[in-house]
C-alpha cells in the first residue's frame, strides 16, 4: 500500500488531468463517430468483419465483463503512469495517442462495421440471472444494445496496447508495473473476445494502429523538438 501511495505522490497534476481527459476524449470519439456515420449515412454501408472459423472459437466467459469494465480504469492510469517518465516520453506517448484517437474515429466515421448480437445468441444473457450475467446484459445495452457499431478498430485493444507501450522499458516505471501493464494489456484484449464485444480483426487493428503510433512518434520525436526548444 506505501509504494502505490509513493507511486500517486509521483504523479504530477498534469499527469491526473490528462488520466481524466483522455478517458472522456476516447468516449466522446467513440459516440461522436458513431452519431456522425449516422448523418453521413455511412452507417449504411456498415460491414460485419469476422473470421467465422476463429471467431467462433471463443466462447462467452461473463466473468470477462469485469476485466472489460476494468479497463476504464487501467486507461486513467495510462498517462498518469507515463507523466513520471521523461518529458520527452511523455510528449510523444501523448502525440502518438492522439494519432491513434484520430485514425480510430476516422474508421468509425468512414468504414463503420456491426455486430447482429440477435444472430450472434448473445441477447439471450439478458434474461439469464446471476451477477456476471448481467454485468454482461450491462455491457451490451450500454453499447448498442441487440447491435453494435463502431467495433474496428477495437478502442480497448488500441488504448491498452499503448498504456502499456508508454511505460515499456521505461527506466522511471517499475518492472513490477510494466509486467503489470502488460498482463492487464493482453487481459483486456482477451476480454472483448471472451465477452463477444469485438472480433479478431478489431483486435489487430486496434493493437497494428497502437504500434504504428507508437513507432511513429518515437521516430518523428515531437518530445526531443520540444526538450531542445525549451532547454
């Protein structure tokens, strides 16, 4: 309990600001580009993208549901986590987020896709009673309901991989916390298949736009032009 108390004194205000704002931009994005496929009438043309023979090899798990909720969380942690690393990580990995927000949106706006929940049997949790049941009936109503759009790229998967990309290797960050970040990573993308939220498609692209980000930023290194301009 002290080292995560030392840890959270660590955390400068600007590292729980952008926890916060960065949780309501991925949420607002995500509404924002499903309301304007709807105006556009792209929603239309909406595609189900699944690999029938992989796909379907993932069971229902309703405990997976809290691992999903959970990942909320783990997102507010993400840039507070990195805030404690050099600035010049921190600018980038908050660059490179922004990067793969954006690319995200764009997918939701312009190439929505769907899963029929109906035909995929799932509506069937909402009449099951116990409490993983439900929380499961939970997530589905908060997110479509008997249909859900904007599932490429996965914002879970994409968010996750690049909460976990920001400490990795970090001399700041613990070893404990970096493991710690990429089991919650590799949990959380196991949970949108578990749950029946995402297919593997928008698991990869979420993680594939995650690494590009990453990658790109760090070579692009908006974080050193800065360092150099105010040093």
């Amino acid at each position: 309990m002290k080292k995560l108390t030392d840890l959270l004194k660590r955390v400068p205000w600007w590292g729980y600001v952008l926890g916060i704002v960065y949780f309501a931009l991925q949420y607002g994005m995500y509404r924002l580009g499903n309301w304007l496929s709807v105006v556009l009438g792209t929603i239309n043309y909406a595609f189900e993208w699944k690999i029938a023979p992989i796909d379907d090899l993932f069971p229902v798990i309703p405990a997976f549901s809290l691992i999903y909720i959970y990942s909320y969380v783990f997102w507010i942690m993400g840039p507070m986590a990195v805030s404690i690393t050099k600035r010049r990580n921190f600018i980038n990995y908050i660059c490179g987020l922004t990067l793969a927000y954006i690319i995200g949106f764009l997918f939701f706006v312009f190439m929505p896709t769907y899963m029929d929940r109906v035909k995929e049997g799932l509506m069937e949790y909402a009449d099951k009673t116990g409490f993983l049941n439900q929380l499961l009936a939970s997530v589905f109503a908060a997110d479509g309901g008997t249909m859900a759009f904007n599932l490429f790229p996965s914002y879970h998967c994409l968010i996750s991989a690049y909460c976990w990309l920001g400490v990795w290797k970090q001399p700041e960050i613990s070893k404990g916390f970096q493991m710690y970040s990429l089991i919650m990573f590799i949990l959380i993308v196991l949970s949108t298949l578990f749950t029946k939220q995402h297919y593997i498609p928008d698991c990869f692209g979420g993680i594939g736009i995650a690494v590009f980000c990453y990658w790109l930023m760090n070579r692009l290194d908006p974080g050193k032009k800065w360092e150099e301009k105010h040093s």
